[in-house]
C-alpha cells in the first residue's frame, strides 16, 4: 500500500495521487450520528448555501423543500451500494492521527446522500388561504372611516413572514403565484379583493373615462385614481384596479386598458355559473362592453367550453384558474371533466405548466393517450 506523504484526516485523501491509498481506522467517535447528512448539490447551489441565500419551507407535516430566491427543489434521499466513509479534518475536535502508520480516521459510514431535484412550486394553498378572506365592500368602509371594527379577529389573514412559512416556492415564485391572484398587501397582509367589489371599481373606472373623455389606451393614473378617490375608493384600491385591468405603456408615464382583461371580465359576469346558447351569450356579452372595445370569442380561451346539446352549442365557465397547479391532478379534473379532448380546447388548460426538465411533449406523453382516426385529422387526447 503506498502510503500519502500529507498529514491524516481528510487532508489525506483528498491530496491522494493517482493510484495511491492510504491505511484507515475507526474515529473515537465512530457512530450512526444521525444529525450529519450528505447534501450533493451542483456549484451554483454550492454557492447560495454557504452565503446563507437558501431556506427550508414546510409545515411540519410536509416534506421539506430547499428554496433559493427564484427556485425550489425537493429533497430527496439517494441510496449507495458502496460504501461512504466520512473522515474528518485533522484540526477538527477529538481528532486522533496515528503518525506511525499514517492512517486516517472514520468518524461515519454513509449510506447515501441528500439530491436536490428542481421542482413546481406549491401554489394551490396560496390560492386556498387568500380565497378564505377576500378583501370586500365593509373592510373599505372601515378603511375609509379609520375605524377598526374588530371585524379582523375573526378572519385569518396573513403576512409576506406568514406566506413564506407556509408556502413551499422561492421568494420569486410566490411572487409570481400572488401577481396571477391580483392580491395586494393591505396593512401588511396579502389579500384578493372581492370580485364584485372590483366589479364596482371598475365600472367607475369606465364611466369616468367617459364622462372626461379619456382614451382607453392613454390614461394618466394620477388623474384616474384621484377621480376614483372622489367616488369614495381607496386610492390602493383605485391603483390596483388599473394594474389588474391594464398596464404600463412602455417607454411614458402613461397606461392603457387591456380589452382582453377587460372583456373577459365582464363574461364572467354574464356566464356566473349557467350554460348558455353561444348566441345569446354573445349578445349578453356585448351589451356589457364598454364602447370602443371589441369582444372576441378567442379572448375567452382558458376560460370558457362549448358543448353540443342536439343543434344548439351552449357555453359555460371552465377557468384555468380553477384548476390545480400539479400536472398529474390537473390532467386527473381534465380528464373527469371530459374523457376527449381536442388539442385546440386542451392547449390553453396547459398553457401555464411550467415543469422543471419537461416539456410539454414530455407532459402530454407522460399523462396522455394520442389518437387520429386518419394522418391528416387532428388528434384526440384522453387519459393514459
């Protein structure tokens, strides 16, 4: 055995030549000593855990998630046929060389290691949490009068801390996952607003672009949340309404409405929970579009089915929103709302996937049966 001329410890083995080994002993405190893990992680990993830039997330009950600020990754255990010595650095406490055989010392045999595996955050409870609490028209009564009414003891809200504790996403994913919501943190605590208390805001919103004659694609957000304030809104609340209608106009102060969110609003409200002739939704439909904006059947993708009832076609509300965020529970409600889907209809459902190393071949292979009746029809996906 050719013997390292390095000191003992770990120093010893990892300054072995090629072809070269070193003799090996039990450490004093040989043991299982089940606190100390092997974590394999990829350089850039390496780096945000030893500058502090990661964070376990989970509830007790969970598996815990390792998270840094724009990913999140499984833990995963991964077992090894062969066998793992761990030895200790010569300066670490208890260390004992034996300088007359050079041998190095074993504190611990691991069995395998700790794999971090890039993972979809966990957003459905965010939605479930907000959806408990929204934010309506007698909390903007109190909001107006500064009058605190006690009405918050008896609602569960939560803070960014809280979320973050709950959650398992990075800081930019839940982020994200709180933009698709539309919430807002009102005195510090994340909440979506009513949908008919926005119904209300927005309606003012139209009808002051009206009565000033302003351009839905040119609007000064200063001159349009100071006149929603005048109607007795809430200037967040004001705000927030223009940025989940609209948007900036880059490159000026300036913002414009968005006719699809707006649009697509106003279906909902039409559609509520009831199928209906596509005719007469049609026409419900654009009897609620404020003049200037054009309805479109396509803005409803995602949102909307069609199904025919003998020589009628009827519509009825589907939304994304609705549905869970894991493909293998989202492709399961697909396919009990309806065993064949056309890909047409089936795309927009899929649309906001994002699976970390699979793509949406790799999803639709993985949860899907493909099937043509001839080359050139299109193809029909049902259940694998």
């Amino acid at each position: 055995m050719e013997e390292s001329g390095s000191s003992g410890g770990a120093e010893a083995v990892i300054n072995l030549g090629l072809g070269s080994s070193v003799p090996i002993s039990y450490h004093p405190c040989f043991g299982p000593h089940d606190n100390l893990l092997l974590l394999e992680a990829d350089d850039n990993l390496v780096s945000d855990i030893f500058n502090g830039r990661v964070t376990l997330r989970g509830l007790p009950d969970e598996d815990a998630v390792l998270c840094t600020k724009s990913k999140t990754y499984a833990i995963k255990f991964v077992g090894n046929s062969n066998s793992m010595f761990l030895i200790p650095p010569s300066n670490s406490p208890g260390f004992i060389q034996d300088d007359a055989h050079g041998k190095v010392s074993v504190i611990k045999l691991a069995p395998g290691n700790m794999e971090l595996v890039e993972v979809s955050p966990k957003l459905d409870k965010l939605k479930q949490l907000l959806l408990e609490s929204p934010f309506g028209p007698g909390e903007v009564d109190a909001m107006m009068d500064d009058d605190d009414d006690g009405s918050e003891k008896n609602r569960v809200l939560y803070t960014w801390s809280d979320l973050v504790n709950i959650i398992q996403a990075s800081d930019e994913e839940l982020l994200k996952g709180l933009e698709s919501l539309s919430a807002i943190e009102i005195d510090g605590y994340w909440r979506v607003i009513d949908e008919s208390y926005l119904d209300m805001i927005l309606r003012m919103l139209l009808n002051n672009c009206v009565l000033n004659s302003w351009s839905f694609d040119d609007l000064d957000k200063e001159e349009v949340v100071s006149s929603l304030v005048a109607d007795e809104f809430p200037t967040q609340l004001a705000g927030h309404c223009l940025r989940v209608f609209g948007s900036e106009v880059k490159g000026t102060n300036k913002w414009k409405l968005e006719p699809r969110l707006v649009c697509l609003h106003f279906a909902r409200q039409v559609l509520r929970e009831e199928k209906m002739r596509v005719e007469r939704f049609m026409e419900e439909w654009k009897k609620k579009i404020p003049e200037g904006m054009e309805e479109k059947f396509e803005m409803l993708e995602g949102e909307v089915l069609t199904e025919r009832i003998g020589i009628e076609t009827r519509v009825y509300t589907f939304s994304v929103r609705s549905l869970p965020s894991t493909p293998a529970e989202r492709f399961a409600v697909l396919f009990k709302h309806r065993p064949k889907w056309e890909w047409k209809d089936l795309e927009p459902y899929l649309r906001d996937l994002q699976v970390p190393r699979l793509s949406m071949e790799g999803l639709l292979l993985k949860y899907t049966r493909r099937a043509q009746s001839r080359p050139d029809a299109e193809p029909i996906f049902s259940a694998r």
